[in-house]
C-alpha cells in the first residue's frame, strides 16, 4: 500500500495506531508491535485476523444499520486497515465538557444493540474504545469481541480494569486464552451491560465508577495482599454503595430514575437495552 504520509496517533503496549493519507484519503492503521516473544507474536497476529473478521460479519449484514462501527478497509501484512473516523473519542469529548448527554447515550446504546443483534458481545467497551462523530457514536477495536454461541478458541488481549468486573481483573492482565468451547452468551452479554452502565455513569457523573489510577493498581499487583484487597473494595462498592448513594446531592426524581437504571445495568441482574434505550430517549423531555 503507498502512502502520501503518516502520523501515529496511539501507542499501546500491544499496537500501533497511525493515520495514514493515501490519495487525498485518511485511513488508520493498526498493527501488532511485535516482541521477542514468537508466541506472542502469534497471538497478537491472530486477534488482528480475528479482528478483520468480526467487522466483515459486521459489513455483511444488511439486516441491520453498518453505521455504529468503524469498518475494515482490509489487511496490509500484518495491519488491519479502517476508515478514518472525523470525531474524537469519548474519554476525550467527557473531559472536555462539550457533549450532548442524552443524544451520546441513545447512540451508544444504539450501537451496543446492533451488535449484540447480530450475536456479538464486544468484550472491550470503553470511552477510548467509543468513538464521537457529531452527536453518533460509533464502536472500535473489536479484537476481543467474540461471536455468541458457536464454539470456538478465545485469545483476548489484556486490557484495563476499569470498565470490567471485578472478578475479572485478574485476566485483564494477561493474555486469556482458552480451548475450543461453548460460551454462555448471557454471561458474555451482561459483560458488556457492566461496562456500559460504567460508561453511562462516567458520561453523566463526569468521573469513574472505579476511581483509581493505573499506577495504584500496578503498585497493588506488585504487592499480592494488596491486590487481593484492591479487588475487595472494588466488590464492596459494588454490592453495597449503590449509585443512589454517591451521587451528587440535591437529586430531582428524574435523576434517581437515571441513577435506578445504571445500577440495574452494573448489578447482577437481567435488564433489556431496549428499556435502556427507551428511557433516555426521554431524557430530553425530562430536564435532566
């Protein structure tokens, strides 16, 4: 593939993120840093593949809208390329301030709804991992989704905390990968309903559910006792200081039926992003 130029946005520990123009066109570019590691390499080369796969399910589907994704433009090598998304992230549009509360929340539930409707649970749901183009949100990175009740091998990559259950934290770390076998897709579902009520609360509190930094929680898993207390606390507050509880003060009604439906979305219990939709489709009309 020739290029005019290149710009590299984003560096992980595992990727490269570039902008590429080719033909007074904007692209990105996403390719696995390879390590010393040949298993790794493996690995990261496989869930680029993967990756690749997900989004041409996704393209084929004419059932549904292709608009709430970045879509795949193809391999180069080893790199996935996409089409180049005019917007910002989430996290980003959040510290900013700027962001138009209800219309971002249908849209990302939106999203979420279309592709859990093609049986595809994303596995990564993040503000980094939400991209905003307008007032529409569309979902990224999708190299640890995985298709709903077909057996298969699962390779995830690790990824961050902070929109996962507690009980996971520990494989966030690591690369997880598992045999041939049969997910429960309820399970893989609600994962995704866990992060998204962490997103709705960040997008509407203006800070995280979990409120730590990386360097706490690297510095906790260096020290095993402390790790294993981090992840305590982290549950405690799940279970017992509902977000009724830590809310700002001063709560009209119609605040507490927002906070009522996030909870609901972060607990262990069956909730249908339908009714979620619903609900801030309203949200407008309610003076929130």
């Amino acid at each position: 593939m020739t290029k005019d130029h290149s710009q590299i946005l984003k560096l992980s520990p595992f990727f490269q993120i570039e902008k590429l123009r080719i033909n007074d066109q904007d692209y990105i570019k996403k390719t696995p840093i390879l390590m010393h590691e040949p298993q790794i390499n493996q690995r990261l080369i496989e869930m680029i593949v993967h990756e690749f796969e997900i989004l041409q399910m996704l393209q084929n589907q004419k059932v549904s809208p292709n608009d709430f994704f970045a879509k795949s433009i193809g391999l180069d090598g080893y790199a996935l390329i996409l089409e180049y998304l005019n917007g910002m992230n989430l996290k980003t549009r959040i510290k900013q301030g700027i962001i138009n509360k209800p219309k971002i929340s249908q849209s990302i539930i939106s999203a979420i709804i279309n592709l859990h409707q093609q049986n595809i649970a994303h596995l990564d749901l993040s503000p980094s991992n939400i991209m905003i183009v307008g007032d529409q949100a569309k979902l990224i990175d999708f190299a640890n989704a995985i298709i709903l009740n077909e057996r298969h091998q699962r390779i995830a990559v690790p990824h961050k905390i902070f929109y996962s259950h507690p009980s996971t934290w520990d494989s966030c770390f690591e690369f997880e990968q598992t045999q041939e076998s049969q997910y429960n897709a309820l399970e893989l579902l609600k994962r995704d309903h866990f992060a998204l009520g962490l997103i709705l609360y960040e997008l509407w509190m203006g800070q995280r559910f979990f409120d730590i930094s990386m360097q706490e929680v690297y510095l906790a898993r260096s020290h095993p006792q402390q790790w294993e207390m981090l992840k305590i606390q982290a549950l405690s507050k799940l279970q017992t200081c509902h977000i009724n509880k830590i809310c700002p003060k001063n709560k009209t009604i119609d605040q507490s039926a927002l906070i009522e439906i996030i909870d609901r979305l972060i607990q262990p219990s069956n909730i249908n992003l339908n009714e979620v939709l619903e609900f801030f489709e309203q949200v407008p009309n309610l003076g929130l």
